[in-house]
C-alpha cells in the first residue's frame, strides 16, 4: 500500500509539512546550483516524501538515483534512508535496495560528471555521501524500530505474567475449595452414614416401641436429609473448583496425622462394627513407615470404601486388607451382594443419597501421592475396591518439580522485567540482547568507514591538485620552440577537474594551435582568481607560453 494508515490529524500534518518543507527545500537548492531541473525537483520530491511510508525500499532506490544526478533530492535522502531501516523488515530487501541504491547513485553521478574528475574520486565521493546520508539513518532508524518493539514485547510478557498470577492464586482457591469439600465428603459423609445405618437398624428392631420406632424413623430422615444437604454443597464446591490440583495441597498433607493414617484405620473398622456390620480387618506382610500424605491417602481410601458399603450394601460384611508389597502398600476393601431385607416397614428403607464424587476423589488422592486405585463389581455380584501406594508418595519430587518450576518462572520473570522501566522511569538493571549494541557497532564502522574516505579523499584531492599544477621554476625552464614531445614529457599529466572551467579563456591563442591548462604554483593575492598557465602547440611544437590571472 502506497500510503498505509490510519491517517490521524497529527500524522496527516506533519506528513504534508515535511514534504512542504523538503520540496521547497529541493528546489532552493535546485536554484543556487543554477540547474534546470528546480521546476520539477521540488513536486518529485515531495511525492517521494509522502510514499516513504508505504514503499520505503522504492523511494531509497529512486532517492538514490535522483541524489546522482542532481542536489535537490539528497535531503530526502536521509528520510528515505531512515524510512527504509525502521520499515523493511526482511534484511535480503534492505541490503538489495542499499545496494541498489548506490549502484545506481554513483553510476548517474559518473553519466552526468564524466571526465571532469578521476573516477575513484568520484566513487570515494558517492560512497561517503551515501554512508553519510543513508546508510547512518538507516542504522538509527532500525534501531528506534527494534527498541519500540523490544519494550512493546516486553510490555506484553509482562502483562502476561501479571495475569499468570492472578490465574495461579485462583486456581490456588479452586484447589483450596477442592480440598475442604474432599475433607468434608470423606469425613462428615462417613459418620452420617453410619447414624443412617444404626438408626436403620434400629428402626427394624422388634424390641422397640412405637412410638421409640417412630423417633428413630425421625432420626434417620434427619440423617438423609443432612446427607443430601451435604452432597449439595459439596457439588457446589467441585463445580467451582473444576480444576484438577497438579500438587498436594499442604493443608491436606499436613493434617494427616490429625484426621488419621494406618493407626485410624482400626477405629474406622471398629466404627463400622458397633453399627451392627460385620467387618473383617487383617494385614499382611511386614508393617513399614509411610510418608504422611501416604497414610492419610490409604485413611480416606478406607473410610470412603466403608462408607459406600453401608450405603449400597446395607447389612453385607465387609473385607479389609493390608498388604505390605516390597514397593507399595495395596489396600483393599470388599463386600458381597447385599442381603435382601425382611420385616422391613413400608418407606422404611434406607434411602441411598449419592454425590458421585468418592470414587474420582479417591483416584485423585492416589494420583498425587503416585499410587493408583481400581473399582468395581466382583464375580459373585459385589464390590472390590484396591489402591495400590507407594511408601514414599510423590510429594517430595512434586515439590521438588514445583520448586524448580517457580526459580525458573521468578528468574524468566526478572529476566522480562529487568528491561522495563521502573517506576521513577529508570531502566531495569540488566539488559540482554539490546538492539542499540548492533545499531552502536554499524554506526561505529560506517563512520570509520566515512573518515577512512575523507582521509583518502583528502590525499587524492592533494595528488589530483599537484598533477594540475606547473611550479613557476618549470614553467621559466621551458621555452618557446621546444619540441611538443619534450614539453609533454615535463610537464604534469594534468587533471580537468580543477581547470575545464578555464579552457578558452586568457587572451586569444595562437590560430591552429592546440593549447594545455595548468595552475600556476603561484597562489593569487585577490579571492576569487586564480593563477593560470597556458601552453599552446602547434606543427608539433610549443608556439606560446603564458601566465595569466583567471576568475574563478
């Protein structure tokens, strides 16, 4: 797109202004080097200025071509240089269209001014002046371009990482409230199971009342109902906290030498037994330490497995097992078919209330402590549930892992704030990969480069201006009638670019002879003339000799 916006007020302003300002510029210039082309230089070049924008490497080429040719268009070519270097992001395009650019710059400067200077002084000329006002913009264009986009980059990352934070302490209270409705289903869940179960019980028992039968009905609808109620809010709590924890939580680990562990398993066992049920308990293989979320792990495992068979299995026995692998702990829990109910009044059974939550949150406190748990129905139409831990559990690799994860995230996150701006507008204290050492280092070889041209420019200045020049003891030692051969052979090669503008003028020449300028080694005592020589042959010998002042 030739001119690509938006086009707001200012930017339409300035834009018109600087290319106001550099046509009328171009064409001033156009004027005091009493040129031809100061009607058209000044539209061109502000045409050129208004599509820097839009085509920056076309109007560093053309930019380039013009300079060549004439004066106008070099300060459009420091805008163009600049445009090019901050825009043209592909660095194969911006060194074809430099490199364009000076070809075509020194070629129509060598068309335009050949054979009145030695054409390595022409192209020392050409280079400086495009180092000069191209390529050294060009550098602090590119510069001011990568450093905008450096900080817009890290502004970003920056904003990414504040949002991080806020996403980690959410996810801290989803993993808080996933804990406390765990807690709250494994334990409050379990002891109104087992009041449903012994008022259950009791409800069926011949020995009672009517009116004793009629309280314990009562006691065991408040029961349900305080399970349903308790399923509820449980619910509400997962579904807020639908993230899964990726690491124990430390509340949960911590506690589990105050809600329970292996020692707890027995009282869980002997709850369940004065309930009416009959539970077998029994541990196989030799009894090792276990990590505390481990023990806590294999607690919530039996009293969720326990809990489940008062309410699906009522009246069944129930199996628990310990075994001491070489690697893990495998706990067990299984119950047979539930007996079919006798005697039992009508609306007098136990009503089964279920969340669907245990059995997921069993598998996700196996999962963390890097165990694993299966459940499922056993040939003869019960119920088997097995968690395979290890002694060791996974949380100290977890943490580990999570320390590890939160020095990386702190160091990258220093790393990305280090180069912003504080707060009382100071940089950060470090910098890496900083675009101003790059642009530093190709500005510092462009300018060695320019005074290593303006060194070599000046010596061949002071060469070109010697071979130019006749010393008054040689021109007092040639005389007239010297043979033309024998002149040449003493007199310097010469160099137009100091005299074409002086040829034809002095007095007139001799008629049919061919005359040779030179300066006179002599320096003028008046500004703006100059000492001059003339030597003129003919019939292949020297005819005239003379010294004349000349104005410049």
């Amino acid at each position: 797109m030739a001119f690509p916006g938006p086009w707001r007020p200012g930017l339409v302003v300035r834009e018109l202004g600087g290319a106001l300002l550099l046509g009328v510029l171009a064409t001033l210039m156009e004027v005091a080097g009493d040129s031809g082309l100061w009607l058209v230089s000044g539209p061109v070049v502000a045409l050129l200025f208004l599509l820097r924008r839009g085509l920056p490497a076309t109007v560093l080429v053309l930019t380039a071509t013009l300079s060549g040719w004439a004066a106008g268009p070099l300060p459009l070519l420091a805008c163009a240089g600049w445009s090019a270097g901050a825009r043209v992001k592909r660095v194969a395009l911006l060194a074809g269209s430099f490199t364009g650019g000076f070809l075509l710059m020194t070629a129509t400067g060598v068309v335009k001014d050949v054979g009145t200077a030695p054409l390595k002084l022409m192209f020392g000329v050409s280079l400086g002046g495009f180092l000069l006002l191209a390529v050294l913009p060009a550098l602090w264009g590119r510069y001011r371009a990568q450093r905008r986009a450096l900080l817009d980059a890290l502004r970003e990352r920056n904003d990414q990482l504040l949002r991080e934070r806020v996403m980690v302490a959410h996810q801290a209270r989803l993993r808080e409230r996933h804990r406390i409705a765990q807690d709250m289903h494994d334990s409050l869940g379990h002891q109104l199971a087992l009041i449903s179960v012994h008022s259950g019980a009791l409800e069926v028992d011949r020995t009672l009342t009517d009116r004793q039968r009629e309280a314990v009905g009562v006691l065991r609808l408040a029961a349900v109902s305080a399970m349903r109620e308790l399923r509820e809010v449980v619910g509400v709590l997962h579904d807020e906290s639908t993230a899964r924890p990726s690491a124990p939580v430390a509340g949960a680990v911590a506690g589990a030498g105050r809600t329970g562990g292996l020692d707890g398993i027995g009282k869980l066992v002997e709850s369940s037994r004065a309930a009416g049920t009959v539970v077998s308990f029994g541990e196989d293989g030799e009894r090792r330490p276990l990590a505390a979320n481990v023990g806590h792990a294999a607690y919530r495992i039996v009293q969720e497995a326990l809990t489940n068979a008062h309410k699906h299995a009522p009246g069944a026995p129930i199996a628990v097992a310990l075994r001491y692998e070489p690697d893990a702990l495998v706990v067990e829990v299984a119950n047979p078919r539930a007996p079919e109910p006798a005697g039992v009044p009508a609306g007098g059974g136990t009503v089964v209330v279920s969340g669907g939550q245990g059995l997921t949150g069993l598998r996700e406190r196996a999962r963390l402590v890097g165990g694993m748990v299966h459940a499922g129905p056993t040939p003869e139409a019960g119920f088997r549930l097995a968690a395979v831990l290890p002694y060791e559990g996974a949380g100290a690799a977890a943490d580990g892992a999570a320390a590890v994860s939160a020095d990386l995230a702190g160091g990258a996150e220093a790393w990305l704030l280090d180069g912003l701006p504080g707060a009382d507008g100071e940089p950060g204290a470090r910098r890496r990969r900083s675009p101003a050492i790059g642009c530093a280092l190709g500005g510092g070889l462009v300018l060695l480069t320019v005074l290593g041209l303006l060194v070599w420019g000046v010596l061949s200045f002071v060469q070109a201006s010697k071979e130019a020049t006749v010393p008054r003891s040689l021109y007092d030692s040639i005389e007239v009638g010297t043979a033309q051969t024998e002149v040449e052979r003493r007199l310097p090669p010469g160099n137009g670019f100091f005299t074409q503008d002086y040829v034809g003028s002095g007095p007139d020449r001799p008629e049919g002879s061919t005359c040779r300028y030179f300066l006179s080694g002599e320096a003028s005592d008046h500004w703006g003339e100059d000492n001059l020589v003339r030597f003129c042959f003919k019939d292949g010998v020297l005819v005239e000799k003379l010294h004349f002042v000349a104005k410049s």
